[in-house]
C-alpha cells in the first residue's frame, strides 16, 4: 500500500511536470531535450554504479578538477545519453502542435498538480525529492544552503582553554540508530557484542536522548547544548573546536551524507573526507554500504605525524535499509528482510536483520580498537538515537518510542591511556549503569583528553564520580 502510494504520486510529479513544459511548444523543445539529458546521465549513475544525485556530490563534482571529472565519462554511458537525446529530437519532430484552447486553465492545473506533488514538502511527498528528475532540483537548494550554514558565524569561544597531555589519540564514533537494549553486553539475551566483550568495553547502558532523529540529535550532541540550553545545538560551535584550539589535528571521516543540520561540525574538522558519496536511504543493494569502508581513511588519520589526534567517524551503523550495512558472514540471524518496504516483511525478519548491523558495528569498532591498542588511546562511540522494533506498532526513527531514546554508548581505554589516568577505568565502571542524558557526550570527551575550558559541567562528566 505505501509502496503503491509513493508510487503514484512519483508518477504524478513526473506527469506534472512534462504537463507544465508541453503547453507551450517553444519551451517543451528547449525544456526537454535539456530535462531528458540531465536525466539521463542521473539514471545512468544510478543503474550502472548505485550513486544518486546529493548535495555533497554536487559538492565533490566542485571540488573534483577536470581530468577527476572526465574520468567520469566512459563508452556506455556517452551511448546511453546519445541515444535518449536521439529519440527527443525525434520526438520533438514528429509531435503535432498543440495549441490548448486555454493555456492559462493548463497552466494552472499544471502548477498545482506539481505543487501538491513534487514542492509542497509533507510526508507523502518526501520520496519524490530524492527521485530523477527533482532530485537536481532538491540538491541544488540543500547544496546552497549547506553552503550558507558552513559560512555562517559561529563565535570561537575556545579561547583561555588549555591541556597538559602532549600525546593523544581521541576517537569519536558517532553510532547510527544504535537501541542500548540489543546488545548483549547489556543483558540482550541474543550474542550481538562478541568481539567488544573481549576488550573489555564499558557500556553505558542508560544514555538519555530527547531526539529521535539524526538531524535534532547530531548539534545537540556536538555542542554544549543541554536540557536548559536545547538552542546552542544552532547556534554553538562543537568540542571539535576546542581540540582544535589545543593543537589537536582533527579528521571527520564521513560514512552518510551530511545534512544542513550538521555539516557546520563537519567543517569544524582541519580534515573532512566523505565515503560512500552519493548513496541514500533509497540504496537497496544488500551488504553495499558498511562502516569499514571508513578503515582506509581511518589508517591515514591514525597514522599522521600530529602528536595529538581527534578522529571522528560518523557510522552508518545500523540505519535503514538494515540488509545493507552488513556483511555476508554477519547473516547470523535469519530469515532476513528481503523487500524494501517495512510492512511487507515480517517483525521477526526486521529483528533478525537489525541484529545483524549489530554484528558488523561489533566487527567495525573491535577493528578500530585493535588498531588503537599500542597507541594512548581513547575511544566512545555514542549512536544518534534508538531504533523502533515494532514496540506500539513503531518502526525505524523519528517518532516517541522509547527505546528510540536510549541509545547504545561505549567507552574503550587502552592501556597506557588508563596508565595516565589510573582512576578513569574504575569511575567508568562505576557510572555504568547510571543515568546521563546524551549532552554528557560535550563535557566528557573534553574531559577524557583533560581539555579544560570555561564551561564545566562536572554532573555531565561520565569520569567523575557520581
Ligand atoms: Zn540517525
């Protein structure tokens, strides 16, 4: 039924669209034949290689120089082009002239069709900006305003903050739709942590978090916001800025597309690098799109010459489509999901196949970990918010179901980091199992590299005690 539903009003839109252009025969023999070119080259990229238009991509194609961008171009795809445009002008040719009787009453039920379908911005309508032809028109608009928010002024209010430590390595995970309830290092009766029990990780496994979606979740987070102070997730610079300030090199190695809400923070890092550029939630290609494809750019972070590191890896973890973001051998638990629709499959598949990224997040972090043992090391990983499991008939993200607002949180230490600090890996362990809302995440990390500065929230510090 949803699927039907998204189904016609795409189809609508499209129709809409080719309705508005072809009242007027001037502008459909321009319109056209540009709209069917564009297209084209859009469809091509998303059949042969999986890649949709995106704001970011928009962004890399800027920055990419002209031999990166020609590269690009190969034989099938100059056919594939050639040969649409061929049957435009073909079409064009052969098409009678039209001249609607009232242009102006088709010009209107054009644009409100279109409107209702493809501009008007509600639930239903949502899908169609990801889909050809308007997703070029929707990733112009967020690439702009991407733009804008990157250039905004936040003020640098890093000033007076000092450290002592002069060799460090702090690793940020920020997890993806991660609920603390199924893993079993916090009691989850399934073995969905068997790599991180062995390093001996200590979860959190009462975080806190008022928002339910990436977008709210991510600033609030980052920043300093709080319960008290929910605005300063838009208007506040992240802990990324005070690393910076004391000399940290800071990396944000990217696994998902940065939305307008956060990619401030992302370019707050001295080196951003996005992977997997140009996929989408509407990437169904099964065990495409994993959290190790970040390993390579990881290794490059980990082994520069800077003393003190910041890296941080934004997961893909375990979004939507689940079947996606694991690995073959990670199919544990089964019968899995096959469609790509949540009511065609049934409560026991989408848990089998939710657990599953959970198999691989355990495989990601344990690599990211191994990695990090010989070095003074620090590593938390936080997920954005839960994951709804059926639990009132909600699934996914995004609406008020509790286990959405407890997300999974782990801390991992190595061992000449809990030599600095002797007395971080007890307090941890003690504070467990306590209660933090998920504002802790500013204070602590700042706290874990002894980052002082003019805000202090010692009841938001997870290496106090409480
Ligand atoms: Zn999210």
């Amino acid at each position: 039924m949803v699927l039907v539903s998204q189904w016609m009003i795409v189809s609508l839109s499209s129709f809409s669209l080719l309705y508005l252009i072809s009242i007027n025969k001037t502008v459909f023999k321009i319109c056209f034949p540009i709209l069917v070119f564009l297209c084209s080259i859009l469809a091509y990229f998303r059949f042969a290689i999986g890649i949709s238009l995106t704001p970011n991509l928009l962004q890399s194609a800027f920055d990419n120089d002209l031999k990166t961008s020609l590269d690009l171009l190969n034989l099938p795809l100059i056919v594939f082009v050639l040969v649409n445009i061929i049957m435009v002008i073909i079409l064009i040719k052969i098409r009678k002239c039209i001249h609607p009787f009232y242009p102006k009453i088709h010009l209107t039920i054009a644009g409100i069709l279109l409107f209702f379908t493809a501009i008007l911005n509600t639930r239903i309508t949502a899908p169609v900006q990801h889909r050809i032809p308007f997703s070029i028109a929707y990733s112009v608009k967020n690439y702009l305003e991407n733009k804008k928010v990157i250039q905004s002024n936040r003020p640098d209010i890093s000033k007076g903050t000092t450290t002592e430590i002069d060799t460090l390595t702090v690793v940020y995970v920020q997890g993806e739709s991660l609920r603390a309830d199924h893993l079993h290092v916090n009691g989850y009766t399934r073995q969905t942590t068997p790599l991180l029990e062995q390093d001996s990780i200590i979860s959190f496994s009462n975080i806190y978090n008022p928002y339910t979606t990436t977008d709210q979740s991510v600033p609030y987070i980052l920043t300093d916001a709080d319960s008290l102070h929910p605005d300063y997730a838009n208007s506040h610079r992240s802990f990324i800025n005070y690393f910076n300030h004391c000399d940290y090199d800071s990396y944000w190695i990217a696994n998902q597309e940065p939305a307008t809400a956060f990619i401030y923070f992302t370019n707050e890092a001295d080196h951003t690098i996005h992977i997997n550029n140009g996929k989408t939630v509407y990437n169904f290609e099964p065990y495409s799109w994993l959290d190790t494809q970040m390993d390579s750019t990881f290794d490059v972070a980990l082994n520069g010459r800077a003393s003190k590191k910041l890296i941080i890896l934004h997961a893909i973890g375990s979004h939507w489509w689940y079947k996606a973001h694991y690995t073959p051998d990670k199919e544990v638990f089964r019968p899995v999901i096959e469609s790509r629709n949540v009511p065609s499959s049934s409560t026991e598949q989408l848990i089998n196949t939710y657990d599953n990224t959970i198999l691989e997040t355990d495989f990601f972090l344990d690599g990211l970990i191994q990695k990090l043992k010989n070095k003074k090391a620090v590593l938390i990983y936080l997920s954005d918010h839960g994951e709804a499991l059926g639990e009132n008939g909600h699934w996914l993200h995004g609406t008020d179901a509790t286990p959405i607002h407890h997300p999974a949180c782990l801390v991992w230490m190595s061992d000449s980091y809990k030599k600095e600090f002797p007395t971080y890996y007890d307090i941890l362990n003690a504070n467990k199992n306590k209660y933090f809302n998920s504002a802790f995440l500013f204070h602590s990390i700042l706290d874990a590299a002894k980052i002082k500065t003019r805000i202090f929230a010692p009841q938001l510090i997870i290496f106090r005690p409480h």
